[in-house]
C-alpha cells in the first residue's frame, strides 16, 4: 500500500501542471500557420502583431483548432521578414513584447489550443551580436560561424575556399576583412551559416529551446533542416553539367552542403531535450522539420525525432493540371514510405508558396481541403487557405520579398513570395479589417470587398464554411488509428475509405476531372449497404443527407470531392 501511494505522489510530481493533457493531441490535430506580419494589426500601424493574435484567438475555436503555429517573430532587421535573426530570445518590438507572447501562451491554452513556434537555427542575422564576436574571435563565439581562409592562386590571389554556391546563386562565401577570413551563407549575403560542429553553439542553441520552454510553448517547427550541416573536408561540389553559370544553384551537385548524416544526429538531440520537458510536464512537446529534400531524405527524419517532417507533396508535386492518378501517387508515396507507426501530415500552403486557390482553381483547392481533413493524420492550413484567399500580384515597387529583389525587376514575379503574404481579408473595411491604416506592410488583394470572412461566414457554398464543416468531420469521426485504403478507378477519379474508431465507415470519393462520374464503391470490399452523403465540396447535383445503396452508382460532378459515411 505504502508504494502506491509513493507512486502517486510522483505522478503527481511528474505530471507537473498538465495532469489532463491528452497524449495523443497532435496525433490528428489541425495545425494553423500564422504569418504574424499578416495576421492582424491591433495598433494601426500596418503590420500584424501579437496583439492582433489575441485578439482572434475565438476565430481559431470556431474552426476547431489544435495547435496554432507561429512564423518569427523574433528581434531582427526584417531583410527577410524575420528568418535573418538578431536575437533568438527576444519579441521584434514591431511584433510586441515579452509580456504580449506571455499573454499569448496563457491564454491560447486556456481556450484549449497548443503553440507551437518557429525555430530557424540554420543562420543568423549578420547583425547578431554573436557574429559581431565571432568576427573578433571573441570566444565561445570564434567558432560560432562556418569560416575558412581562402585558397592561394598560383599568382597568390586569394580566392573562395571552394565552389559551394548559395541558394540566391552567388557565391557561397564573404571575405571578412577584419577576420581576414571567408564566411559561408547558405541562403541570402546577411543570413551567416551557423557551425554545429561547435560544442558551445549547440549549448547556446539548446539554451534557446530551453528558454521557450520555459515560458510554455508547446513545440518547434524546425525551419530548412537540410542546411545544417556542411561537409568538413570542405571539398568542391561536382559539377551537375547543366548550365555554364559556375553560380547557378543547380550548377553542383549538392553533396556536401545539405542532407548531411550529422543532421539527423542534431535533430534527435533536440527531440531528447523537449523529451525532458514531455516527461516533465506529462505532455508532449512537438519537433516538426521543414526539410525540401527528396523523399527518402525527408522521411529520415521521422526515425531521427521528429513528430513528423512535414509532407509537402500538394505544395511540389500537384497543380491544377495534376489528375487523380497524380494525387493518389503523392498520397500513396507518403503513407507507404513512413515508418511504421508514425502519423501523416497534409499541408495545403506556407508562406513560401502560393495560395492554394490559386495553384489548383478554387474547385480543386476545394477537393484537396476535403483530403487534408479526411485522410490520416494532421491537416496543416495556412492562414489565409480556410477563405480561400488568392495570390496578390504585386508591382516591382510594392516587392518586399529579399529573394524576389535579388532577382531583379525583370525576374522578381518568378521568385516572389509575397503572393500568399498579403494581410489576411476579415471584412469589407479598410485594409480588410486587417489594420485602421490602408498604408499596410504589403497591399491587401483588391479582391477583399467581396472575398472576406465576413461575407463567408454568411454563405453555406463558401470556402470558410467548408472548411469548418471538414473540421467538423474530423473532430467528430475521428480516424487517427484505423486503417486506409485506397483505389484509383481512372485517372479522374480517386476514393479512399476509412474505419472510424467506433467503428463506422467514411468514404471519399473525388473527380478532378471536367466531367460527372459514375463511382461503383464495390471497388472495396464489404461496403456497408447505405451510406449517407456527409457533405460535397460543390453541391449542384449532390443532395447533403441523401442516402446511397451499397449497388447504386454514386454520381459524382465534375472537379467535386463527396464524403460518405456509414454512420448518421
């Protein structure tokens, strides 16, 4: 007797303050993405903030939310909005403070949600103090960057250590004039490639982690996961033979400056920390990668302490031309490329990317929404995608985007992304309800009069209503643990079907096609003998709540997605 009650008391102890917290939250959760820039603006002064965040947390509640998901909002010179960081434990001012992200913590968990935020430890700003030491071989910072002195010409020239490129095709490397030494960029000149090849960076990096921890955010998105690491034998990178531009990105073959083995050392390193945390407070602490890498290099990630890398194949691989048989390919390449036991994520947009609508036709992006919500695992929306929000096309002078403007007035549109960051339409007001200035940060979409959330909440056929109904469906018939299957009857047509944990049927039926099919759902096997029609991503042709017999054809309109289910 007396060891249950020592039992209890360390639960007790362990369990910390979140003895009701679920174990499986994220499991089958709708993560949200905020842009906070975009969000909303709570002082008028054209850039969203933190404010604006708390004061929409109920708009997350209406959509069943889980987990709210935080681009940076760190100190920082904003060159690129925020990923070039100055101070990693720091509010930008033009965000907040401190205090407003205290507020934000408590009381998105008090409504019941998680937060998870951004962590973008592949670079820092070269406006950090760290680099400002580094350059001074300040130590422990000396070796905080990635630095080589530069190769000696037969003619005594100095030159680049090697021919790594960055992404913005230049030059990987900078001469320091004061250090009298090269520095390395994988992405743009003022984000300096951190080096984790030192011991006291990675206790620096881990200290950052800690201090969010501490103030209770719920978990990480690891931002360009892929770069961590460079190889240390610093050697020339082959050449690939496609282009005679020695500084084109795709001029070499990335071997030695991305998709490294110690990457996935580093990434577990992380996850054992947030474990500490997890068995602290008896709940889970979540590690998500961003990693634009081949399949086999991203799915490594989930054997390496990831929750999940997430899985962007509706974002790289599918458009609006894509068919059926493109979709369920994609689908079909994730789930069977996991590792067993692990949970899926669909995401529909980023901030990186353009909107969704706007990549698939607004009936598509319709039928893609419908699969995010109804196939296993977690549904990732973009702020902006639940309205069906499209892209703003912006003139050369209105550009904020760093990598657009590297690129030139001539080439800036094929490199933008600012088409999906444009302030997010709340109503018909000024600035869309998004601030009280129209003087905003990137101009709203002149579409906003009549695409807003005010206007869809106010019609059952619009894209916001949809996707609460979706999330609806996926708090109500919950599928997390059951099994999936799915058939390809042409190349327009695809359906999948899964068991409910009570033990009901959902099946999803959807043409991407132009023209009506017909679907025998006999294709599976023991189909139930009625099925009731859930919902219709386009309802001319479809009646909600009409019963299908188990030897009927189910008619299916042209690019519309149907949910069916056995249980009414």
């Amino acid at each position: 007797m007396k060891g249950l009650f020592i039992f209890a008391a360390l639960l007790i102890v362990v369990s910390g303050k979140n003895l009701d917290c679920n174990p499986t939250w994220w499991k089958n959760m709708l993560l949200y993405q905020i842009y906070p820039r975009s969000f909303k603006d709570s002082n008028g002064d054209g850039v969203g903030d933190i404010q604006g965040i708390i004061s929409k947390l109920d708009y997350f509640k209406d959509l069943k939310v889980d987990a709210i998901w935080l681009s940076p909002f760190y100190t920082s010179p904003m060159f690129d909005m925020g990923y070039d960081i100055s101070n990693f434990t720091e509010v930008d001012p033009i965000f907040g403070t401190l205090q407003d992200f205290q507020q934000l913590t408590k009381l998105t968990h008090e409504k019941g949600m998680k937060l998870i935020v951004d962590f973008v430890p592949n670079h820092t700003s070269d406006k950090h103090k760290w680099f400002q030491w580094s350059i001074e071989k300040i130590d422990p910072y000396t070796n905080f960057y990635v630095w080589r002195k530069g190769r000696v010409l037969p003619n005594g020239t100095i030159t680049y250590p090697n021919n790594w490129i960055s992404t913005y095709n230049d030059p990987g490397w900078i001469w320091n004039e004061n250090r009298q030494e090269y520095y390395f960029h994988q992405f743009s000149t003022f984000q300096i490639e951190l080096n984790y090849n030192s011991t006291e960076l990675r206790k620096e990096m881990e200290n950052v982690l800690k201090f969010w921890l501490d103030l209770g955010v719920d978990g990480f998105r690891m931002d360009a996961a892929p770069y961590y690491y460079e190889n240390q034998k610093f050697l020339d990178e082959p050449l690939t033979g496609t282009t005679y531009n020695p500084y084109a990105y795709n001029s070499t073959k990335k071997i030695y400056t991305r998709d490294q083995p110690e990457t996935y050392e580093l990434v577990q390193s992380w996850r054992d920390l947030l474990d500490e945390y997890t068995v602290k407070e008896n709940c889970p602490k979540v590690l998500i990668i961003e990693a634009y890498a081949s399949m086999d290099y991203t799915i490594e990630y989930y054997r390496h302490g990831a929750y999940f890398p997430f899985n962007f194949n509706f974002i790289d691989k599918l458009n609006k031309n894509s068919t059926a048989s493109d979709v369920a390919k994609s689908v079909k390449e994730w789930i069977s490329s996991m590792p067993d036991g692990s949970v899926a994520n669909w995401v529909s947009g980023n901030h990186d990317n353009r909107r969704l609508v706007s990549r698939f036709g607004n009936k598509r992006a319709r039928i893609i929404m419908a699969m995010i919500f109804c196939l296993p695992g977690v549904a990732v929306v973009y702020n902006g995608d639940e309205i069906g929000m499209e892209d703003t096309i912006l003139s050369w002078e209105e550009t904020k985007d760093n990598e657009a403007c590297n690129a030139g007035r001539d080439n800036y549109l094929s490199k933008s992304r600012d088409y999906g960051r444009t302030p997010f339409q709340w109503d018909n007001s000024t600035a869309a309800g998004f601030s009280t200035t129209s003087n905003t940060w990137l101009p709203v979409n002149s579409d906003y009069l009549t695409l807003n959330l005010a206007n869809e909440k106010l019609s059952k056929k619009s894209f916001y209503t949809m996707v609460v109904t979706l999330s609806n469906f996926k708090k109500n018939f919950s599928t997390e643990k059951d099994e999936f299957n799915l058939k390809v009857p042409n190349k327009n047509v695809l359906a999948f079907t899964r068991k409910t944990n009570s033990g009901g049927s959902v099946y999803v039926v959807a043409n991407f096609g132009d023209e009506e099919e017909q679907v025998d759902l006999n294709i599976f096997d023991n189909v139930p003998k009625k099925l009731k029609v859930y919902y219709a991503t386009e309802t001319d042709g479809v009646t909600i709540g009409a019963t299908v017999e188990q030897n009927d054809n189910l008619k299916v309109p042209a690019q519309t997605a149907i949910i069916l289910t056995s249980e009414y």
